[in-house]
C-alpha cells in the first residue's frame, strides 16, 4: 500500500494516519569529553569541565613550525596536523627563570591554530584540538 | 566520534614510526584536513586510524622525511676602515 494524501490526511503504508503537523523533541542527550550531567530524557543541568589533554575541543600552548626549518606558513583559524616538521603543532613550555622554550610534540590529530597568521619563522601561541 | 570518509597519503610523522600523518575526510566536516594518527591518541577514532594506516588500508607509508637544519651563511663581520 503506497502512502495516499486525501484532503488533510496523511496515509501512510502501515496503514497509521496523520493529520496534522508532528511534534517533537530530542529524546536523549548524552554527554563526555567534559560535558557531564547526561543522559538527559527530559530535563536536566549539563556541567562543562576542562577536556583532557590532546582530546577534541581541548586547547594548548602550542608551537607551530619546525625551529630547523624557517619555510613555515600558516594562517590564523587554518587546520594543522600535529608533529614536528613544517606547519605541524607541538606543545610548549617556557621556563621561568632563562626564558628558554621546551618543546614537546606529544599532541594527536588536527589543531586549529589560533593564533596570528605568519611565517616562515615558527611561532608560539594557542591551538585547539578540531579531530 | 567522527566517521571516517576516506583517508590517502600516509607518511611517517617521527622516527619511531608511531606516528603517521594522512589526508583525512570526515563525514562531520566539509573540508579534507591533515591528520596526525599515533600510538598515544586519547581518542579512539584516533588509535584505530592509525593501526588502519600502518596496515596499509590506506596505501604504502612513505618513510618520515627527518627535517632538514638551514644552511646558515656566514659573512665576513665589516670591519671599519678608517
């Protein structure tokens, strides 16, 4: 039986009918990766915590470039693979007391840098986990 | 979660070789983007990204292509000759 349409009414092909506009809702909200309170059905109060280290949606101090190579371009809001070579974002840290920067390239996936665009010298700034 | 599109050109991102970077499509976002899968990636589409990548689902890992340190020119200092 193939769905009809007969004046306002709506036959579908189970033979159940609609007549008017369906109303809905969502029927579940799960939640992770700092987002907690769920599962929500019907009402409830979602909590936002600071995601994990290297996960989505987290952010870092970050170091775009490779500091061997000075042939980087990058651009504010671009994506960037993770790693140590050109255009790839690491982790650093900068010592308090000579100023010095460490660097570490223990980061995953791809970061949107967000910080000015530029280049080719590598540069520090924020990045936030994209996938 | 995001699902996997298709991935291409994977290419060893470190020594170790626990870490490869490919081209990547998410079903979740519009553009194709660099992608770094490891072996540390808190995140599991990560882990199984690579472990698909280093069976070669995505095609041969070319070798890590270690970077290369600039040529530095040094110039004779000028001198005043007065």
């Amino acid at each position: 039986m193939p769905i009809t349409v007969s004046g306002t009414t709506i036959t579908f092909n189970n033979g159940t009918t609609q007549t008017t506009a369906a109303t809905g809702s969502v029927s579940s909200i799960a939640t992770g990766n700092g987002l907690s309170g769920g599962t929500i059905t019907t009402t409830g109060t979602l909590t936002i915590a600071c995601p994990g280290f290297n996960t989505v949606g987290s952010y870092c101090a970050a170091i775009i470039g490779d500091i061997n190579q000075n042939s980087n371009s990058y651009s504010s809001g671009g994506s960037y693979s993770a790693g140590s070579g050109l255009n790839q974002v690491g982790t650093y840290a900068q010592n308090w007391n000579d100023n010095s920067l460490s660097r570490s390239y223990n980061l995953s996936g791809t970061w949107r840098w967000m910080g000015a665009g530029g280049g080719p010298n590598p540069s520090v700034g924020v990045a936030c986990r994209v996938s | 979660m995001f699902t996997l599109q298709y991935a291409k050109n994977p290419v060893y991102n470190n020594e170790e070789g626990t870490a490869i970077v490919l081209t990547v499509k998410w079903e979740e976002f519009v553009e194709e983007m660099p992608f770094s899968a490891d072996t540390w990636d808190p995140e599991p589409w990560g882990i199984d990204l690579y472990n698909r990548a280093k069976a070669g689902e995505f095609g041969p890992v070319a070798p890590y292509v270690k970077p290369i340190p600039p040529v530095i020119n040094f110039e004779p200092t000028p001198t005043n000759a007065n």
